[in-house]
C-alpha cells in the first residue's frame, strides 16, 4: 500500500500580511499530481486543514476542491482535525462523503472506530485521531490527568482494544499533537507559527504511545520529522513563520508491506517563495553581491548600525522588494533602560522628541519636529468657545 502523509495545510493563513491562498492552491495541485503519478492508495490529512475555525471562503472552498479531486483518484483519504480546526465545521457531511472515499474523523466520540482499507496483503485499519482537547474527554474517559499524554493514552486504549478485536492486522494511527521521544528533544522540534496546545504546562506526549503500530501520522509540528521508524511528522507544506526558514517542505510517502513500513521518501512541495533572514549594517546588505539570491525572498532583516538608519525599510525594499520585517539590534549595544523613564510635567512633543533621540541615538530634524507637533496638536480635543458658560435651570445661558 502507498501512502502519502501531509498535515497543516492552514489554508486561509497569511504570512505577515501577505496572502498565500495561492501558494497553497500550487501545493494542492501538486499533492494531487503526486497521488496519480506516485499511484497512491491512501492519503492521510492530519490536521490543521484550516487555519482557523471560522476560515474565509476561499480557504473553504479550495478544501472542498481539494477533496473532490482526490476522490476522483481513486486513493482513498483519511482527514482528521486539529487544533486550528473546528472539529463540527471540518467534519459536516461525513457520513455521505464516507461513500465517495473521503473520510472526515473529526469526532472524539468515535475514536477506535477505523477506516478499512484493503491491498494485497489484507487489510489496513486507519485510525484517526482528531486533535483531542484534554478538558473535553476528561469526564467522559475518566482521565488521570489534565495532560495531552493522558489523552492520547486514552484514545489508544480505544485503537488498541479494536486492533485486538480485529486479530492480526497492519495498523495506521493518524494524531495531531506535540510528539516527541524525550522532553529533552522538544525545543529543537517546534516552530515559531505553531500554536501552544499546553495545558497546565504539559503538552509533551511520548513517542511509546504508538509502539506496536504499524505507521503513525502525526500532525501539529511544522518542521518534518522522523521520530523513529514508523512515527513522522510531515510538517507544513509551506513555511509560515521565519522560525521555518531552511526547512525543506513536503509531505512522506509511505510504502506499507505485509510486515510494516518498508520504506519511507519524503516528496518536497513546491517553494512559492523562499523565506530568510538577513543581518547586517544597511550599507553593507545594499551593496553585498553574494546576496543576490535574497532579492526574491521574503525577509527579516535585523540591521546592526549603531545608529537607526533614516529610511531604512524604504532603501531595503529597493533591493529587496518583499522585506516583511525590520529589527534595530546595534552591535555592541547592552541592554537599554527603559525608554523615558520620566515623563511626568513634559509637554506631548517634548515626549515625542525625547522617544526619537532614545531609539536612533539622534536629535529629531526640524521637519520632523515641525511634524510631530502637527501630530500631537492634532490629538488634542477643539476647545469649545462656549465652555465657560454657565446653564441655569431653565436651560438658559448666564
């Protein structure tokens, strides 16, 4: 059986105010081109379809295109929820979508209740589980703690007592979850655009979760990994903080035999824009030839001058036209004290002039006091000439 794993698509995100709904369509389009050339029979989606629980339109209606055409491929998809998710929204019309090879498990409830899926070798039993909010099945599992990992725990009780049921059989379990071998490795492994799942300060759930099971799909993290043989995150299919830049994306494709995973190649997606980040004094980053290749990628740029450049987003961006961020970190520079630490009896534009000089280290021109004076006299509320008049009370002025 071939599989292809991918997760957190986060369709409808933005990255620092630019749309990428149209990157993500390429990497759609692309998943499906993979599915028919690859020959896939199972495509497992694990979690995180949506950006949001209430995502745009657009972002509905790719999803349901998406769907749609999978279906049309003849591989079979699994589609489970994640914490970006809503479970209720993402999984309406499951059961009639059941019947067109599209499985949506969106529902705790129905945790150790699998996909079955055949090949030569028998069957395959797919077990989507949708991200699982500690507070919501703690009373109804009777969990021992407030944890991700008691969860978890619980819902492969679920999966295993099926698997036992069932006798013999190659097991898929799809998760979305803060996975890991050891606390220890856990730092390295998260992102910046991952949203914490933490509950009480603990949302580590340990790889020994899923021992036994023949592949695990896991979802959640947005840098691809291989936790051990069988257990893998995917990551996203495009980088959506900074914190991602050199992750190569895209999605695991799985080959399952008769005894478990014989091997697993990873299928990078098409890169809509690189993503970097640049250090440096303005000068010396306007004028560096060998970064030429930076010229088309989106960047944080940190600029270490002493003093904070006039212009300097504006000068960046003639070179580098899609800068999204900017830091002042000069060299040298220990830790400031607080910006203006007295303030009390000091007019608004003296506060404004003093602000200038703190951060760039540089009186205010006479432009750009003239200017903050308009700014501050235009925050002021209009006297109104009649206030000092008093109203007797028959309403009339005296």
């Amino acid at each position: 059986m071939r599989i292809l794993h991918t997760s957190d698509w986060h369709l409808g995100r933005s990255f620092h105010g630019v749309g990428l709904l149209d990157a993500q369509a390429a990497f759609l389009d692309h998943l499906v081109a993979t599915v028919v050339e690859e020959k896939v029979d199972l495509v497992l989606v694990s979690g995180d379809v949506h950006d949001r629980a209430l995502p745009p339109v657009d972002a509905v209606r790719l999803a349901d295109d998406l769907l749609a055409r999978l279906a049309t491929t003849g591989a079979r998809t699994v589609v489970t929820s994640g914490n970006h998710d809503s479970a209720i929204r993402l999984g309406f019309n499951s059961r009639l979508a059941d019947h067109s090879g599209v499985h949506l498990r969106t529902r705790w409830q129905a945790v150790g209740d699998p996909v079955l899926v055949d090949d030569a070798h028998g069957t395959v039993a797919v077990h989507g589980i949708p991200y699982l909010e500690p507070d919501a099945v703690r009373q109804a599992w009777d969990l021992p703690a407030r944890t991700h990992e008691a969860a978890l725990g619980a819902a492969m009780e679920r999966v295993r007592a099926d698997l036992t049921a069932r006798g013999p059989v190659r097991s898929v379990v799809m998760a979305h979850a803060f996975v890991a071998g050891s606390p220890d490795a856990a730092p390295a492994m998260a992102s910046d655009s991952e949203r914490d799942v933490s509950v009480g300060g603990v949302q580590i759930a340990p790889t020994s979760l899923f021992d036994g099971v023949s592949y695990t799909a896991l979802g959640h993290l947005h840098r691809a990994a291989e936790l051990t043989d069988g257990v893998r995150y995917s990551g996203s299919p495009i980088a959506y903080s900074f914190s991602e830049a050199g992750h190569t994306k895209g999605s695991w494709l799985v080959e399952l035999g008769a005894r478990g995973v014989e091997r697993a190649d990873f299928v990078p997606a098409p890169v809509p824009r690189a993503v970097r980040r640049l250090r440096g004094r303005l000068d010396d980053l306007l004028t560096d030839a060998s970064l030429a290749d930076a010229e088309d990628a989106w960047l944080a740029v940190a600029l270490t001058d002493p003093r904070r450049p006039r212009l300097a987003m504006e000068r960046l961006r003639s070179r580098f036209p899609h800068t999204l961020t900017l830091a002042f970190e000069p060299e040298g520079a220990s830790a400031a004290a607080p910006l203006l630490p007295h303030v009390t009896g000091r007019s608004d534009l003296d506060v404004a002039l003093g602000f200038v000089q703190e951060v760039r280290e540089l009186e205010a021109t006479t432009e750009e006091a003239l200017l903050l004076q308009l700014a501050c006299d235009s925050c002021h509320s209009n006297v109104d000439p009649d206030a000092d008049e008093r109203i007797d009370s028959s309403g009339e002025a005296v």
